[in-house]
C-alpha cells in the first residue's frame, strides 16, 4: 500500500493547524495545493514571530549632563528564570529618573530602563515562584538596578517585588498610586512614627505624593496643616474631605510658615515636618522661584515641637552648629526619605512586601485617593517622561497598555 501524503487540509484552518501541531491527510489531487498552504502557513507564522518584536523606553544620559528618553526594539521574549515572573503590563507609572544616585551605585549604563511602577497580568511563572500563578493580577515596583522597562508590553520581574492587585482596583490607579504609597508609609509609619493626635506639616501638599501623604496622616488620626505654592492647589487642598487643618498659601511668598504653624499650634510647634525641599541660603541665591518660596531650613527647626521629626527630601540639607544646636535643645530628629532603601537589603523585605500591600488595600477601601493625569499611550510616553524629568507635571503621570 502506498503512504499517505500529510499535510494541512484548507486554507481556512491553516493558521490553527500551524499552531497546534495537528496535520490532516490531503484529498486524491490536492498535493500540490497543499505545498502552496504550507508555504502560506509559513509566511503567516513569521508575521506572528514580528509581533514578539516589542519597543521599551530607555533613559540615556549624555555626556553634557543632559537626559534623554528613547525607544529601543527588543527583538526577543526574556527567558523567565527560577524566581523570575513574566507580566503582560497594562500600566506603568511615570517618576523622575535619579541619575545622580544611579551615578553613585556606579551603573554605568548607556541606556537605563525606564517606568518601574507596573500592574499587569502574569503571563508565565519560574520554576521557584510560590505567590504567584498565570493570570494573576500584580503590582510593584522594579527594582533600581533592572534590567528591565516598565514602559514595554512584558517585563520580568523577580517575585519579590510584586504584589497581587485587588480586584476592583483599576490598572491605572494601582501603578500610579505604588510609590507615593510607598515614600508616605516609609516618611509617616517608619521615619516619624505618626500617631494620632500629632500634628504634621506637609509641604506641597497637592503634589501626588503629598496628597497621599495627607491621606495617610489623617487615617492615622493626625493633624494636618499643609502649605500651597499657587491658588489652583489652595482651592484643591481646601476641597478635601476629611479637610485639611490648615492651608497655608505660599505662593506670594509673604507668609511666614514658621509664623502659622505656630499659631495654630498655640506655640508648640509641629510634631512632624515633611517637606518638598527646603533652601538653604537666602533668597537672592537661589536659582528659581520655586526654590525661593520653599521654606528656610531654620523655619523648619523653629516650627518643630519638642521631640519633633523632620523628614527631608533635600539630599543636599547642611546643618551648621547652631541648627545642631538648636535641635539638640528639643531632642527633635532629622531622617532622609529615600524609599529605595527598602531594596538595598534583604533583611526588609517583608515590611516592604507588608507596605505595599498596605497600599492596595486602603486603594481599594478609597482611603487612598490618588492624583492622577488622563493616562496617555506608550507611543507618547517619551514626551510624558520629559515632562516628569523637568518637573513640569502637576498630577501622576500614568501610561495605559
């Protein structure tokens, strides 16, 4: 008996017949319309190799000191290791790219991922992976030295670094919302121990992350008292529910924070101080107008209570002796917020892990309610980013998949 031709049977079944392996045996005649669907077949599968072709964003630091963001191909799918999970991304977060402590760690990169804070779907799981299974909801944050973009349709990312997304949470509220969730929990829980019936200042406090901040105090049961740098973030600030203490308007310039927050402390001062930079010399030094209505750093040692916490973000904070003196008097406390802190070691990953779901979970009960810009597709996610590097973006810049 002669042997049977195999091959696939029409042309409408071809792509299906391609992908599960499965061949059916041609009709009497049929041979050489069969050579034709295969070799149709194998133009169709090549167009499916293309679409695996993705485009990630990068940041590319020059050597005149300037940041640039581009667009990179990446030709093939990562190979997902033993602890590694593959997430399809449907949002990622937009935030300033810290060159200078990227510098520091000695990342000589000529092209840096971009976007860490990702919610998405998990396609595949390692061998190792125990949290997590296909078709999982996540969210987290990639950690500072990955490999990885954000800003691209898949990413892996260890297990380590993810938590699973509520239900009801939308994709772009989870990414958007991850890191100043994270920076408020580590200034408020663990830098300065906020409790109820303290009293904490926050400056800027429409920003995303001291809109959070707020929210976060005042479900701790605290006091708020927070400073506005333009009549647009006065009115938003004077619209919160549960509403703010006090909004102190800064934008002119002419009020004395230190002044206000110790009227309406009755002369104690401010349990705890988190502000948005603070300057360092007098006015006629600084550089722009936004540094020059931050506060003097010896009006934030002179609204702080006795036993006061100053959480700072300015890196570059000089205290001469008189300001160590000063504090000294009040047993007060100066902390640095850096929140990448919490990936330098091992030893902290479970409050890391704790801290994030944290943040889902009052996301979810609308405890956490988020500032947040329309969300804008990948393809304009370079002109979103350098929007954020030059801090011209009022609310949380979010892209959507």
């Amino acid at each position: 008996m002669p042997q049977r031709s195999w091959g696939f049977k029409k042309d409408t079944k071809c792509h299906q017949s391609w992908r599960t392996g499965r061949a059916v045996p041609f009709k009497e005649g049929t041979q050489n319309l069969g050579i034709l669907i295969i070799k149709s077949c194998v133009y169709n599968s090549s167009l499916l190799l293309k679409e695996v072709t993705m485009k990630a964003l990068y940041c590319q630091h020059n050597s005149d000191g300037e940041v640039t963001f581009v667009f990179k191909e990446r030709e093939n799918l990562p190979v997902t290791r033993d602890n590694d999970v593959k997430i399809q991304v449907k949002a990622c977060g937009l935030n300033w790219v810290d060159t200078k402590l990227l510098s520091e760690m000695k990342t000589k990169k000529e092209f840096l991922p971009t976007g860490r804070e990702i919610a998405g779907v998990v396609l595949e799981v390692g061998n190792k992976v125990s949290f997590f299974q296909p078709d999982d909801e996540v969210v987290g944050i990639l950690p500072l030295d990955s490999e990885e973009s954000g800003l691209c349709e898949v990413a892996l990312v260890h297990e380590h670094y993810l938590v699973h997304k509520p239900e009801k949470v939308p994709w772009v509220e989870a990414a958007g919302t991850i890191r100043d969730g994270l920076r408020a929990y580590t200034a408020l829980h663990y830098l300065s121990h906020v409790s109820p019936g303290k009293t904490v200042l926050i400056m800027d406090g429409a920003s995303p992350f001291g809109t959070i901040a707020i929210q976060l105090a005042q479900h701790r049961g605290a006091k708020v008292i927070s400073t506005a740098y333009s009549l647009e973030d006065k009115q938003f600030l004077e619209r919160l529910r549960p509403p703010v203490a006090r909004v102190i308007d800064a934008s002119a310039g002419k009020i004395d924070v230190a002044e206000s927050c110790l009227e309406e402390t009755g002369g104690l001062g401010v349990d705890i101080v988190l502000d948005a930079g603070v300057r360092l010399y007098s006015k006629e030094y600084e550089s722009t107008l936004k540094r020059q209505l931050l506060p003097h750093k010896h009006d934030i040692i002179t609204l702080l209570s006795v036993g006061g916490h100053w959480v700072t973000t300015e890196r570059d904070l000089q205290l001469d002796p008189p300001d160590s003196h000063c504090l000294f008097g009040k047993g007060a406390t100066v902390s640095f917020l850096n929140d990448e802190v919490w990936n330098l070691s091992n030893v902290q990953q479970g409050k890391y892990l704790r801290i994030l779901e944290d943040v889902m979970e009052k996301l979810s009960n609308n405890i956490f309610r988020p500032q947040l810009d329309e969300p804008v597709p990948l393809y304009e996610a370079k002109v979103s980013m350098e929007i954020v590097q030059k801090n011209q973006a009022r609310k949380r810049q979010v892209i959507q998949f």
